[in-house]
C-alpha cells in the first residue's frame, strides 16, 4: 500500500497565482454525496442522464453513479483502485491498477471485466466510438527501462500499439482525449504529447518537460492540457501548436474540463479550482471549501460541474470527497 500511495502521490501530491489570478466567489461547490471512508476519488464523468465517479482504496475500486439526481454506489467486480472512465453512445470503460479494464453495455447495470493484456496501472481511457477505444498508462517511479502503455481496443479486444520514437526518455502516459478517432491526443511524464491522426501516432512539441497530467477540449483548435509539480502548468492547442504557461504561484493540477464558451475549469493540488480562459490563458480561482488535492473535474452544458479528489498524497486509507456546483440553466 505504502507504494502505490507514493506512486499515486509522485503524480498528484507535487502537482502550480499569476498577476492575471483574481478569485471568484459567486458559485458554491457542495458535497455530492458523503461517503469519505470508502477512498479518495479520482474521476468524474457522466452523459446527459448518468453522472460516474470512480476512485477507491489501493486493493479496493469503488464506483458512484448519479441517476435523476440521487446517487448510489454501482456494484462492480472486486479489484484494486479504479482511475479514470469514459464512454460514447451507452457503452462504457474504467481503467485502474494493474492493468484493470471494466466494461458495461447499454441499458444494462452489470460491469464485466475485460482483458488487458498487462499489469501496470492504467491511468486514463477514452472511447471515440463503441468499436474504437483508447487507453494509457504505465508505472512512472518502477525500476529498469521505461515501458509507457498504450491500448486500443477494436471490435471487442484490446491490444497493444507500439508507441512512436520521441526525442524523450518517459515511464508513463496519464490522460487520453480525442475530437474524433483520427485526432486523439495523449499525455504523460516528461512534457510528452503524442498525436493520432487516424494513421499513426506521432510526437508533438509540447514546449515543456513538465509531467502533462489531463487534457480536455471543446473543439480541434480549442484544446487545454494541465499539469506540473510544484507548480501548475497549463497548454493550449489553437490546432497549430501547443503554447505552455507556467502558473508560479499555483500548485500541480490534475483535472481539467472545457465548456462550449471556450472557459475551462482546472482542479489541483490544495483544493485548488480554476477558471481558464483558453482565448488568452487568463484565469481566476474559485472557493472550495477543500484543502485536499482535487483530481478530476467533470460538467454539463447546462453548467452543472462535478470534481473529486481526497487524501491521495497521504497514505492510505485514503480519505475521499466529490463537490459539485448545480447549473444556472
């Protein structure tokens, strides 16, 4: 336990106000449901109907799931921690520690389990359409040579893809995210972000050696990617190149989720939300009311957002939460 609380802490615990910070106050984050001693939480996600969070303890996944506003706790197989989940047209995956994969069909409550193919922890998964899935991860702090995963899953299986040459030596790759599955972005240790573009996966410049820990985006010229260690790091992708900023007087962030206006919200280190403007990287913070890391940010068009996160940087038990914010629509 003592080692994955320190992996997972090497990624979050150490993840960075400019002059360009101000802080909003007008909207309140609440608890969405209280169930602190069951793990921290690492993933929030949901469609129009269903609202995900999945987290739990190093030896333990747990699952949440909100239905017409009440939440209850989903029946999954018994397994270790679960990190990240996402879906496209009532399909549905979860990733998590070594090398888990979960799967549900639509219109059905049943989670099964699904082969890998390896054993190293899987950090992030995203699903372009219900027959083309991709999935990332690898161990950042092990031993011997780097071994970075990357997983597709087509009709049904999983399989390994060979990743491309980089002009950097990195372990692990953290979040994957696409506009469509011939344009699907990953990111990882060491500023590493590579690129898909239907064909094959090639190397970017990020402009930065900085761990990228999460992207998200509204659109291909409208992207944002977060991450950093002592301090937070932010990059935009206006579909040409990525421009990073370094936010020195924030912490690491982890999260991150882009509205239809082109705003985002960041979730970091310290309990740390942020509004960011992907137009010109300008950004304000907003209160919490936590001082535990926040990991992942979730939202709904109708302005509903949702972030979890909890003691993750501590050794476990961890303890856990997930806030939201109702939509003014």
């Amino acid at each position: 336990m003592t080692r994955i609380c320190f992996l997972i802490g090497s990624l979050i615990g150490l993840l960075g106000c400019g002059t360009d910070s101000n802080r909003e106050g007008q909207q309140t984050w609440q608890l969405a449901f209280d169930e602190s001693s069951l793990g921290a939480y690492l993933c929030a996600w949901g469609t129009d109907d269903d609202v995900w969070v999945v987290g739990g303890q190093p030896n333990s996944g747990v699952v949440w799931h909100q239905k017409n506003g009440q939440w209850s706790r989903a029946s999954v197989p018994e397994g270790p921690l679960l990190n990240w989940t996402h879906g496209v047209d009532g399909h549905q995956w979860i990733v998590g520690s070594a090398g888990r994969i979960l799967y549900k069909a639509p219109s059905s409550d049943e989670w099964l389990v699904e082969d890998s193919g390896v054993s190293a922890p899987l950090w992030g998964v995203w699903a372009a359409h219900p027959n083309h899935v991709f999935a990332v991860g690898g161990n950042p702090i092990d031993t011997g040579d780097p071994d970075p995963i990357m997983l597709e899953r087509v009709n049904g299986r999983w399989q390994r893809i060979e990743l491309p040459e980089t002009d950097r030596i990195f372990r692990a790759l953290f979040k994957v995210w696409g506009t469509a599955d011939d344009n699907v972005y990953a990111v990882g240790a060491k500023g590493t972000i590579l690129h898909f573009d239907g064909r094959q996966w090639r190397q970017q410049n990020s402009g930065t050696a900085r761990d990228i820990i999460s992207l998200w985006g509204h659109r291909p010229d409208q992207i944002l990617a977060v991450g950093g260690r002592g301090n937070g790091i932010i990059l935009r992708f206006d579909g040409e190149q990525w421009t990073p900023k370094v936010l020195e007087q924030e912490p690491g962030l982890n999260g991150v989720w882009v509205a239809a206006d082109g705003n985002a919200t960041v979730v970091g280190e310290r309990g740390r939300i942020l509004t960011v403007a992907l137009a010109d990287l300008t950004y304000g913070r907003q209160e919490s009311a936590q001082t535990s890391l926040l990991h992942g940010v979730w939202g709904h068009p109708s302005g509903y957002r949702i972030a979890v996160g909890g003691t993750l940087d501590r050794n476990p038990p961890w303890q856990g939460f997930a806030i939201e914010v109702q939509g003014t629509e």
